[in-house]
C-alpha cells in the first residue's frame, strides 16, 4: 500500500475517499472521467478542512466559556466570605460594645483587619506611645479621638452653657440678694446661656483661620413668655464675632491673632458670678500665646466707647458718646516651683475725645493683676489674685454685687460719676481642694478697699470701702454621680462718704443633694440640684433691700447647669 500511494502519488487520505466512492457511487465512477473524480475528492476535501475548523473554534469557545465560569465562581466566593467575615466583626463590635457598658465603660480592644487605607477604632486601652502612632499613620483612633477628627475634617464646631430650673419661696416670688458677695448657688433664679459657633474657613502650609460667633443673653425663668425684650429680663446679644488664625505671626507658629469684636479671655470666680480679668469690647485685634521667656505673652487693642449725659448751662442734658481705646497685656504660665504657675496682667483705658467734647469728662483708668495659681493642691487648685484700679474701674471694685473690673458703670455702656482719681485694692482666692476620698470643699473669698471712689450703689463720689465676700461649700460625695452638701455665705461691707458710714451685712445657708457626672464642684458638668435655702439681710443701709417685706427669705427648688 505504502509503494501504491508513493508510486501513484496519492494520500491516503485521498485513497479513503475515492474507496467510499467506489462503495457508494460505483456506477457513477466508473463512467466517471479521472478528471471529474479528481474534482469531486477536491470538494471533499475542502468540506472536511471546513467542518475541522469548525470544530476547532467551538473547542476553543467551549474552555474559554468555562475559564470565565470558573473566574466568577471564585469571585462569588471571595465575596461571600468578605461579606462572612464583615458580620462576625459586627457581631464582635455590637458584643463589645455591650460589654464596655455594663462594666462602665473598660477598656475593650476592637479592631477590624482591613486594608492601610480604612480607619481602625480603637478603644483607650491602648499605651499613649501606641495612641501617638495611631495618630501619625491616621489608621488607628480611640473613639473619642475619631470624633474629634471628624470634627476637624468637617471643621464645624457649636458648644456653649446654659442654666435653668424651677424654684419658689415661703413669701411669694423668691427673689436673690446679693449673689456676688454670698454666693450664686441657691440664690438665683435666671436663665443663663453661651452659644459659640465656630466654622474653619482655611486650614493648609500650617496656617488655620477659624470664623467664630458667640451669642449670650438671659431667659427669664418665672414665665411662660420668653420673647426677648428687657422688662421680661429675655435678652441676647452677639458678645463675639471675630476671625481667629494660627501660623501667620511670623516666628511664632502656634501664636493666635484674631480680629473683631472679642477680647482676652474672661478668669471667672464661678461661686460668685463675677470676673476678676473682663475687658468687654467692641471691634479689637489681638495676639495670644506668644511664647517668650519663660512664659506666654498676651496682648489686644480694643474699643469701648462709652455714652456721657452733660448739662448744658439751659440745664438740657444731651448725651455725648465718647472714644476709648483699650490696651491690654497679660504675661502668664511662669513656672515658679512644682504646679506652680505666676502671670501679671495690666490694662490702659484711654478717652479719645473730640475738639467738640472739651465740657466732656472721661478719666483713664489702669488695672493691674498678679495671679498665683497652685495646680494639685489637696488634689485640686488654689488661684490667688491681688488686683489694684483706678477711677471708674475701682468704682466696680466698689459694688456690693457685680464686681467685674469694666470700664462702663453698666450693660448700657454708661459712663456715670464723677471720678477723681480714687483707688481700689483686691485680694481673691477660689479653689477646691479633697479633704479625703469622699469630702471635697470649695470656696471664694474677697477682701477688699477702696479711697475716694465713686459709689455706685449710693450714687455718691468720694467713697471710702472696705468689704468682706465669702462662699464655701464643703460636700461629701457619694460616688461620681452623687453629692450631698452645704454652701455657707457671709458679707460684710462699710462705705464711709460726708462723714456717714452706711453699712450692708447678709449671710446665706443652702441645702443641697446634687446629680452629677463628676466629683469637682468647680469643673464637673452636667449638675442637677435640688436645694433649700435661708438668706437673710442683717443690714441694709446701703442697697435697701428686702425680700417681698422681709428681712430673709425661704426658698427651694431645683437647677441645672451644663457646659457642652
């Protein structure tokens, strides 16, 4: 077969061919010519190379087909077990967290295995060292620091203070007395609040700038009504709108300059409502944390205009409102000895009269401060501060209430008085300090004089003063969210002027249980209490008070007061 084929050169393939034909078509071949047997196979041929290829195409469809089916079954199951995985870490997160709880809030790890680009939670039972690495790489936060880096992403922010609640009297409508000199707790009956908004604008190259808006104001507590108008004692005003920035000032990187109408922060003596630095103003600029020496250097120029009522010689009075510009410097956070911190403060109150204003009478007046704060003292602090004025700033001083050291006689930015170069000293001591694991005591104490100071409570020039102003209120805690205690409040105040002493005397006892969220009396809010109290006039020769006929007063009731 093999010498067939070569010799007839023939394939094989082409012999099966022509053998089927012969089988299937005999008649026909053999009547055939070679020529058309030869063309015949030809056609066969190409038939069969067809179909081959054919084949050929659909086996290669065919694995590729189940190539992608394969790729998509593990795709499937890839994602089924991602999806697997992410309920467990719900389930483990939602378990944890209830955990946390009910053992009041210890520290549980939870923490999810994701790719570097995801954020981690974590609690804070991790070390500072593994927090501050947290904290470089962002991919790891405890959830209070997640909220604060939201916070900063959206670079909105609104917090404030408000106080409130319910009291009454054993003779009608409960009214306070002197607050600033025995004490606000039990003795005021109002509605307080803060509102601070503020919205970062810029924030690139180590430069921040921040818009910032604070409105406060007075809701009346004892009616329904709260529109905002004076008589129903329903106020609010824009105390702060100012744009504060960070990196500008060349050299110092972490100094704040801010302008606008804002001043150097308020140091308040909280048992008794008042401030010992205020420096209310209208538009200012001002520089703080300057880190020079040893300390930080605060400085501000502001304005506080003031309204003046002349008399005219046709004996009309006109109103005058004359320019006062303020500087104001504060040198603070001295290190001393061990938690010891030392500042000294200083303020110019300067008239800026017009050539229209020659029969105006607007005295400078100067304050000057040295504070001493001790920090981890009997577990709290003590902050003593000495404070010297002059003029309408002393004539504060001088107040049997509010003693905020301002440069207006009041709210209204009236200069009142004639003022002739008297002084006013103060000494003040707030703190609080921990006794034992469960008895804390806080307190305020005020000493001061006065020469030749205008008396705003008699309305009288020429005033000599001395005064006594003192709360303290020890406490015995119960547990971080319990306290019972009692405020003990006692004044004393002479005002020598023509040769007659005037004489104002009261003191105050308050009951109290209160729910809070801390042990400090002075830094821990939310606070619930519940009180009762007993204040009494012993004399009153200089404001004339008295509580609805009365010389003292029974009241009770509850109040509220929170920072968030």
């Amino acid at each position: 077969m093999k010498y067939l084929t070569k010799s007839l050169k023939v394939k094989p393939k082409r012999i099966v061919l022509i053998t089927m034909l012969g089988l299937f078509y005999l008649p026909n071949a053999i009547a055939a010519t070679q020529d058309e047997l030869e063309a015949r196979i030809n056609l066969l041929e190409q038939k069969l190379i067809a179909l081959s290829n054919e084949s050929i195409d659909l086996k290669k469809q065919l694995i590729e087909s189940n190539k992608q089916i394969a790729q998509l079954s593990l795709n499937l199951e890839k994602q089924q077990l991602v999806i697997s995985n992410q309920q467990k870490e719900i389930k483990i997160q939602t378990a944890a967290l209830k955990q946390q709880k009910s053992v009041n809030l210890q520290p549980v790890s939870i923490k999810h295995p994701t790719n570097n680009n995801a954020i981690v939670l974590v609690t804070d039972s991790q070390t500072n060292e593994e927090q501050n690495s947290n904290i470089a790489t962002k991919k790891s936060f405890t959830l209070t620091e997640f909220k604060d880096y939201i916070k900063e992403e959206i670079g909105f922010s609104f917090n404030g203070y408000f106080r409130g609640g319910w009291s009454t009297s054993m003779n009608g409508k409960p009214k306070n007395y002197a607050e600033g000199a025995l004490g606000r707790f039990g003795n005021e009956y109002g509605g307080w609040y803060d509102l601070v908004f503020r919205q970062k604008v810029y924030d690139q190259d180590g430069r921040r700038v921040d818009a910032i808006v604070m409105i406060d104001g007075n809701v009346a507590t004892d009616k329904a009504a709260g529109l905002f108008n004076t008589q129903d004692d329903n106020i609010m005003q824009f105390s702060d709108i100012y744009l504060a920035t960070k990196g500008f000032v060349p050299l110092f990187p972490e100094a704040t300059l801010w302008v606008g109408k804002h001043s150097l922060p308020y140091n308040e003596i909280q048992m008794l409502d008042w401030k010992t630095q205020k420096s209310p103003a209208g538009g200012g600029v001002g520089i703080e944390n300057l880190e020079i020496g040893v300390g930080k250097l605060d400085l501000a120029l502001l304005r506080a205009d003031v309204n003046v009522k002349v008399n005219k010689k046709t004996a009309k009075v006109r109103r005058e409102e004359v320019d006062i510009n303020e500087i104001e410097l504060r040198y603070r956070d001295i290190p001393l000895w061990q938690d010891a911190l030392f500042a000294v403060n200083a303020r110019y109150s300067a008239p800026n009269k017009s050539k229209l204003q020659d029969d105006v009478t607007v005295k400078n007046a100067w304050l000057g401060s040295v504070v001493l704060r001790q920090n981890n003292f009997f577990g709290g602090f003590n902050q003593l501060t000495l404070q010297t004025a002059t003029n309408s700033v002393a004539s504060h001083l001088g107040n049997i209430n509010t003693n905020n050291p301002e440069f207006a006689a009041n709210a209204d930015n009236d200069y009142i008085g004639k003022h002739t170069g008297g002084k006013a000293y103060r000494l003040v001591s707030e703190g609080e300090a921990y006794f034992s694991d469960n008895i804390i005591v806080a307190h305020a104490l005020a000493l001061t004089t006065g020469k030749d100071v205008y008396s705003y409570d008699l309305n009288l020039p020429h005033t000599d003063f001395t005064s006594f102003k003192s709360a303290v209120r020890p406490a015995y805690i119960w547990d971080q969210y319990n306290q019972s205690g009692i405020e003990i409040g006692y004044f004393k105040q002479k005002n020598k002027v023509n040769g007659r002493t005037y004489k104002e005397e009261g003191y105050k006892t308050t009951l109290y249980h209160s729910f809070k969220v801390g042990e400090s009396i002075l830094s821990s809010r939310p606070d619930i209490r519940f009180y009762l109290s007993y204040i009494e006039s012993l004399n009153n020769d200089i404001s004339k008070f008295e509580f609805n006929g009365k010389k003292h007063q029974i009241s009770f009731g509850v109040q509220t007061e929170v920072w968030f």
